[in-house]
C-alpha cells in the first residue's frame, strides 16, 4: 500500500485555499480565489503555503519514526486538489502562465526538502482541445511540464452534466491523454480520480480500462471506496460489481510492473482500440521501491534490426537524483518484434528503478529490453516509452548522445 498525500485543496472541502484567502484578508470561493496563485495579490499565501508544507515533509511519522519526506509508505505527493487559475483574461485560461509559475516556484520548493519523492501537480485534464470541460486556467500540457513534476493526471467524469460523454467519446479522451503525457510531456500518466453514476457503472469500468490498457496509461485511481454507505452518487462499497473490474485491472497493471507474486487477467476485448499506428507502449507507475538492474538474458535476440529508429530523451535532474524518460520510434517499414535498446550515460548515473523496460547497467553502459510478454511489438510508426529514476553526482548529468536499437544506430529527436 502507498500513499499519495495531497498538500491543499482548490475546493472548498477540508477547508481549502479559501481558508487561507480568509487568513489574509481577502475573499475566497470561485473564481475569487485565484488571487492564491497570484504573488502580487496575496504574496502571505505562498509563505503560508510553503510553511505548511515544510512542516508536513519535516514531521516524524508517529507510528513509524521516520519523517514524511523519508517515509517509504508515500509513492508522492501533491501540490494541489484540481488547481485552476480560472476566469482571470481568455489569455490565462487557455496558457496557464500564473498557474505554471506557481507549480514550479512550489515544485522547486517540495523537491529542497524531498528530493526522492514523486510530485503530481493534481490537474483535472480539462481543456476544449480534449472536449472535456472548458479552458479553466490549468493547460493539461503547459502546467505538467513543468520540471519540478514526476507524472501528469486528468479526473475524467464524464456523466456529469457538464461532461455529458459517451463511453466511446470517454475512451477517445483517455487515450488523448496519454498520447500527450507520454509524446508532449514526456511523463507517466495517471488517472487520480475517475466515476460515473447513472449508468452501468460495471460496464464503463470495463470499457474504459480496457482502453486505457490498451493506448499504455501508467496508474489509475477512482472516487471513492466507502466502508459505509455514505455517498449515493460516487461510492463504490464493498461487494460493488465495479470492484471485481477494478482489481482484475489492477492486477493487470501490477503484471505489466513486474511484481512478484502478480499473474495478469485477461485484458477486457476493446472493439475501438486505435489501430497500431497510434503509440500502444503501456506503461506502469514509477514506485518508491527500486528493482534494480537485473542480470542479462542469457540468449541474445535474434531480432533482425529495424530499418530505422528515432529515440527521444527527456531529462528531469535535481541535483544528485533524476528521471529519464525515454520513447522508441519505429522509422522503418516493418515491425519490431522484441527490442532492445543500448546507451551510455555521459557520466556517473546509476539507474535506482525502471518501469516499461527491463534494465541493465554496467558502468556507463546500459541496455533497456522489453518486459516479458507485453510491449513486446514496436509496429511501423508507432512507438514505446519507458522511463527510470537514477543517482547522479550533482552537476554531472547529461543526456546521452548515441542509442542503438537491436544493435542498429538510431537518429535522435
């Protein structure tokens, strides 16, 4: 079990950012409350802010004797529930420029004191690009590349009467997702939040993670587990036919990372999916508990090389910890069957962990093969993408300059 502890809410439950709008004399609810994100406006609400947060990550675990920045129980935080910067000019609405300069001015000051943690900013994924929702001061892209942020999120309910989606139009939505998080952004995806109501709620589940299986999302949540009966709408009890959907899925998801112990289900038919020109590599969330590099296989592939490949490399350094993200691209005419891709780092990095890719390290050499049984196909014109987090010696990282794949040189994008 890992948490994901949220530092404030833009909503106005538990409190919120109104609460601390209150402390500072002005006016809370929406839109007023984007005066939050605004330094000039409110400049006490960043000292509250980084205060409270200071104190959460330096606070020693009761139960365990361990600060919450060093507690193995968190895979990340949050930096907030669904922050907007919302009905300030069209401009904002649709560039996220004040909302961007407040997660990487609070994403730089989480990452001073916790730099081993994963960091989520906590977007919803609304946008007119994905019809879902509208502009609202919170660009899915611009906000999430931020450098400060580990993966991207999107809360999709798409029965809502604001959403009104179909469950078609829901999977299409998903899929844009991750297209963007993986190809533009260069991060893992994850659903944070995720419900319908008024519907065969059994039946959606099913579609949806069939598709989001199947297009490579990362990590997947809903709202809510109940142990009582408490929410009509939203509540998922104990017993509920959703249940048994969810865990099927998550023990597919859990197969995919590798973990001992897991045998993936089935993965539910999905008539819909995209075709394999579309970027299919599934992908798994990044944990606080490294694999390591595991010994090579002992086979060499017999794979003949692809005609051509194309590698992107994203960095994310901090210092003396990073993240690498990394994504193939079949350039030729026939498929990749079983892959694997070699590199050398520019200095002393160490990978700690690797999710989509089975790693290997000796020294500066590394070599990143398929996982067994999945990811496995790199069609023509499609692509995979995994990524690992590593240990640096600070001021030395780098992205490295040459990759092969199958033993054939790949251009660099």
């Amino acid at each position: 079990m890992r948490l994901i502890p949220v530092f404030e809410n833009y909503r106005e439950a538990y409190g919120g950012i109104d609460t601390r709008l209150r402390w500072e004399g002005l006016s809370g609810g929406h839109p007023a409350r984007a005066a939050f994100f605004d330094k000039n406006r409110c400049p006490g609400c960043f000292t509250s802010y980084k205060n409270s947060v200071s104190y959460a990550l330096n606070r020693t675990n009761h139960s365990s004797g361990v600060k919450y920045k060093d507690e193995p129980a968190i895979l990340a935080w949050e930096l907030m529930n669904e922050p907007r910067y919302e009905g300030q000019s069209a401009a904002e609405n649709v560039d996220g420029t004040t909302l961007r300069a407040w997660v990487d001015e609070m994403g730089a000051f989480v990452k001073s004191i916790d730099p081993n943690h994963l960091l989520g900013a906590g977007i919803e994924g609304h946008g007119t690009k994905y019809g879902f929702g509208g502009d609202s001061g919170n660009p899915f892209v611009h906000v999430q590349k931020s450098p400060y942020i580990d993966f991207t999120s999107a809360h999709p309910y798409p029965t809502e009467h604001w959403a009104d989606l179909s469950i078609e139009e829901t999977k299409d939505l998903v899929r844009a997702w991750i297209r963007d998080s993986h190809e533009v952004v260069g991060k893992p995806f994850f659903v944070g939040e995720f419900n319908v109501h008024n519907v065969d709620r059994a039946l959606w589940w099913r579609e949806i993670y069939a598709a989001f299986e199947e297009a490579g999302g990362d990590g997947s949540a809903f709202w809510w587990y109940q142990d009582r009966t408490i929410d009509g709408k939203f509540g998922v009890s104990e017993g509920a036919p959703e249940v048994a959907v969810f865990r099927a899925h998550s023990d597919r998801m859990a197969a995919q990372s590798g973990l001992p112990g897991t045998t993936p289900s089935p993965t539910p038919t999905d008539p819909t999916t995209p075709p394999t020109t579309e970027p299919t590599g599934p992908t798994t969330p990044p944990t606080t508990e490294p694999t390591g590099p595991t010994t090579p296989p002992t086979t060499p592939p017999t794979t003949p090389a692809p005609a051509g490949c194309a590698v992107t490399y994203t960095l994310s350094d901090w210092g003396t910890t990073f993240n690498g993200s990394v994504t193939i691209r079949n350039t030729g005419g026939t498929p990749v069957e079983g892959w694997r891709l070699a590199f050398g780092f520019p200095g002393d990095q160490r990978i700690t962990q690797m999710w989509n890719a089975v790693p290997v390290q000796d020294g500066r050499a590394v070599t990143a093969s398929n996982p067994s049984g999945y990811n496995v196909t790199i069609a023509p014109g499609a692509s995979v993408n995994f990524g690992f987090n590593g240990t640096s010696p600070a001021g030395t990282n780098g992205v490295p300059t040459a990759f092969t794949l199958n033993g054939k040189v790949c251009a660099t994008a």
